[in-house]
C-alpha cells in the first residue's frame, strides 16, 4: 500500500535534505528519498557536497596546506621539521572520515525531525487527486503518495565528448579526490573553481600540476584585479595555467594520457600526464526521474524549468539546487530549499540571488559577492572603490600570509554597497560581513563606521570601506 506523505524531497543533497528538515520543522509529514550508496551499499546521504564535492574537497585542501606549511613555511617561523613525509593513506582516510560524519549527522537530523528516509531512486508514476505518486527503487520497493514533490536530484560532472570518465586516468571530481599515489604529472583541463581546487590539492602534496582553460581570460566571472592577482599567486607556487587553448583528440592508455591541444598564440601542442581531471562543467541529474511521464518541462539546457519561486510547469511540483538555473552552489541550494518549504506551509520564502557569495578554496581563498568593477562598466553604473592591501593587515603579517587584498565598490551617489571581493586569508569567512551589509543595503560608510576586533583580517574590509571615501587609516 502507498505511504502518504505531505510532501516527498527527491534527493538528499543540501538542497534536498535541507528542504525536508525546514518542511518538517513546519509541521508537514516528510519524505526524502536518496540514491547514494557508500562502497558497502550504505545510505549516504548529503549529495554531491557531503560525498564527493565541498567536504571531501575542504578536508584534502586542509591536509594539503598543512603538508606545505610543514615543508616550506613552518621554518620561517623558527620550527624546524626535518624528514616530512606523506602518508597518503592517512590524509585520503581522514577526509573519508569527514565525509561520514557528515553522512550520519544527517541521518540523524532527519531522525530528530521526524523526516522518513528512503534509500533508492525516485520516479514520478503519476498524479491523483490524493496526489503524485512516487516509485522508490531500491533493496526495498515503496510506493509514496504525496501533495508535494520537491525535486533536488543536484547534477553530475560533464565528459569531454568521447572520453568517457574511467576514474584510473581519466578522472571527475570523484576520481581526483581519491588517486591512490601522489601523480608525478597531473593535468587539469577546466581552470574553475573545482579545477583550481583540486589541482591545488595536488600540486601541494607533490604534483607538477598544468592546467589548460579554453576562455581567453583566467577566472573570468570574478573581478579582474582579483583573478589576475590570483594567477599571479598560483603561477609563484607552480601551478602552470594555460588559458585560450583549443583541446584535440585525448589519448589515454593505462600508463599515460595525452592531450594534445593548440595554445593561445596557434601553436600545437602536447601535454603529456599519469592522469587527466576533467572538469569543464555539470550537467543536471534528470534522467531516472519519469519526467516525461508527467509532462515535466525542462529548460533549453536540460535543467527543470522553473520560475523564481522554484516552482515547475506542473501544480505542486517544485526543483531547487543544481538541478535547476543558477549557481551551482550548495548554499544556494540550501536557500532555495528552505524557501520551498516554506511557500509550502504557506509562508513567503524567499531567495536573494543578488546576495549568493561565491568562493575559491584556493591559497590564497578568493571569495567574491555582488557585481564586479566589470559589469559595473559594462551597465554604466557610477561607482567608488576602495582597496585595502592584507600587506598592510597586522594580523595578516602575524599570520605570515600577506598576498591579495579586500576591494568594496559602492554607488557614486549613495554608498551603497555593490560589491565586495577578496583574495587573500580566510576570505571564505570574511565574505560573510559584504553578504550581510548588503543583505541590509548598507553603506561602504556603515562598515567604516563599524568597530571591527583588532588584530584581525576583518580590519582589513574596514579599511577598504574607508578607502571608499579615500580614508584609510593604515596605509
Ligand atoms: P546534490 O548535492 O548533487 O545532491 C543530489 C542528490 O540527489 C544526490 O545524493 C543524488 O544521488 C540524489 N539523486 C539524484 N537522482 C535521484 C533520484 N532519481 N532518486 C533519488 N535520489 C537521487 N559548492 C559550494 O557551495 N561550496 C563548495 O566548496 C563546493 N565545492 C565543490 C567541490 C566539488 C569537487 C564539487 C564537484 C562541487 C562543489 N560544490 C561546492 C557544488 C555543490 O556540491 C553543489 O552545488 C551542491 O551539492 C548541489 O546540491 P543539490 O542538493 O542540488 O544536489
């Protein structure tokens, strides 16, 4: 017999997960089906993100900056470390370790909420007046009947057309976070923010790690002045970039991979690596779902289509996260899930795309909201700026880590806050002040005016916002 829901959430990545606990939270019955498996055909729940995406990522860049620290940087500090050593199987093992506490913290969650898990796929059957019906497939078969359906089945990485990923030597973003053996050589074709991180994972325990972008313009969707900043930073510790290539026919074998490929000035070229990431790009996860079925539009791309309020063609049918338009982001995922759930009970969620910070875990981190010096050009918009340098930070020279800088752009006329961007220490932590004062359309004058700890990184967006009114106090 069909178990009747309020609502069923297809997929537990944070989109999907989130969207449960907050319709629960509600009041509403829940459901949250998901396909994810550990290697012993475990539940594991947390998407993309928890499994192969943020987490796993986060924990090898932690480990990985701490191997370099220990090797390169500890000695400056008067710490002498002789005969560093990886043990590889430790690091990989740890991040696992990470990646299941995340798994369980979730299952727990769903447990305290009172949200019922399934472990399988999901598929539309079909709609009555009780509601859609939704398959479950997996060791146990279920039939679920609920009101609403939130779809949030996330996205999987894109090939290179004709080569397959094998996860030996061609290898996604699951492959790269678990090679087996530090690569001699390792290439990266996709300079984005999943290639810049892994390659910086890599080239930290020990890889000469060479990086091929077919735009023309290195990270060309965050300011200017911070991706050439960042090039910069990233060529001084070895990582080579190539961006303006043109990709030829890849050769893999089991010893080597081939990439052949015209540079930017028309010349041919070869790279020649033990492994090959790809990482050009996601495509949304659809098929499985019994879109068809039910008539459920997609967009031009493939992804469900959807309005702003994430809601799809059909009544009582929603999709959120990396399933639908937008960032591919988890907490945008997030944002959107909560907001679902909301409009559910009847409230009036809402998302601020205009607000969604975006980071690069690299080193230094890069992180980014609201519009750059760029399109403020580009729409003609009269604006101020004001640059505060980490160089000139003293906690950032306590910390001995002084690349980059905090940049605030503001409105000509009246201060308020356009944008925010950053490369230099913990930026991923420093973004979130720009993402609240311009949650609140503040003024680059209410951050100056805001007393900020000393000594601190934070000090340094004071300074930026007071470099606004041409102030600074410290440089
Ligand atoms: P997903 O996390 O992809 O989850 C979808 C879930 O649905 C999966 O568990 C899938 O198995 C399940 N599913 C699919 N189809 C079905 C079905 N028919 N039935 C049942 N279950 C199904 N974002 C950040 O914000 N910060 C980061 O630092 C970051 N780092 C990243 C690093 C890497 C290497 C990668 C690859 C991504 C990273 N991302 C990061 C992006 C982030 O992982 C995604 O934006 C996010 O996971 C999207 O969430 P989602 O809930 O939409 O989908």
């Amino acid at each position: 017999m069909a178990k009747q829901f309020d609502v069923v959430v297809i997929g537990a990545g944070p989109g999907g997960y989130i969207a449960a606990i907050r319709a629960a939270q509600l009041g509403k019955s829940v459901a949250c089906i998901d396909a994810w498996s550990t290697a012993d055909g475990k539940p594991a729940p947390g998407g993309t993100c928890t499994n192969v995406g943020c987490i796993p990522s986060k924990a090898l860049l932690q480990s990985s900056e701490h191997f370099e620290q220990a090797n390169h940087h500890f000695a400056e500090h008067g710490i002498e470390v002789k005969g560093v050593s990886l043990k590889l199987d430790t690091l990989v093992g740890r991040k696992d370790t990470v990646v299941k506490q995340n798994n369980d913290g979730i299952l727990y969650l769903f447990k305290k909420n009172k949200v019922t898990f399934f472990h399988g796929t999901g598929s539309f059957v079909s709609q009555s007046d009780g509601g859609w019906t939704i398959k479950v497939s997996g060791k146990a078969e279920d039939e679920l009947v609920a009101k609403h359906v939130i779809i949030a089945t996330g996205s999987s990485p894109r090939e290179l057309p004709g080569l397959p990923f094998d996860e030996t030597q061609i290898l996604s973003n699951d492959g790269a976070l678990r090679i087996p053996a530090v690569p001699k050589k390792l290439g990266v074709i996709g300079a984005g923010v999943i290639g810049l991180e892994l390659g910086s994972v890599w080239r930290r325990l020990g890889a000469e790690v060479t990086i091929l972008e077919a735009m023309p313009d290195f990270l060309a969707v965050a300011d200017q002045q911070v991706a050439k900043e960042a090039q910069k930073a990233l060529a001084k510790q070895g990582l080579v970039i190539q961006t303006g290539v043109k990709i030829g026919e890849v050769k893999s074998t089991a010893k080597s991979v081939t990439v052949p490929y015209t540079d930017a000035g028309g010349a041919e070229q070869k790279l020649v690596v033990d492994k090959l990431i790809v990482s050009i790009g996601r495509v949304p996860n659809v098929d499985g779902l019994g879109l068809d079925t039910v008539g459920l539009k997609r967009d031009e791309r493939g992804f469900i289509a959807v309005d702003d309020d994430c809601k799809t063609n059909l009544p009582n049918v929603w999709a959120v996260g990396d399933v639908v338009r937008g960032p591919m982001l988890a907490h945008k995922a997030e944002e959107e899930g909560v907001a679902v759930a909301e409009r559910i009970a009847g409230q009036h969620g809402h998302v601020n795309f205009a607000t969604i910070p975006s980071v690069i875990y690299t080193s230094p981190e890069i992180a980014w909201v609201g519009k750059n010096e760029q399109q403020l050009k580009t729409e003609g918009r009269d604006y101020k700026a004001g640059s505060f340098p980490f160089m000139a930070n003293g906690r950032a020279r306590a910390l001995g880590d002084t690349t980059g800088f905090v940049k605030v752009l503001a409105d000509a006329k009246s201060d308020e806050v356009l944008g925010v961007h950053i490369i230099g220490p913990m930026a991923s932590e420093l973004i979130a002040e720009a993402v609240t004062i311009m949650e609140f359309r503040g003024a680059a004058e209410d951050i100056a005016r805001i007393c900020h700890a000393h000594p601190t990184l934070s000090e340094a967006m004071k300074e930026a916002a007071l470099a606004v009114d041409k102030r600074t106090l410290n440089f």
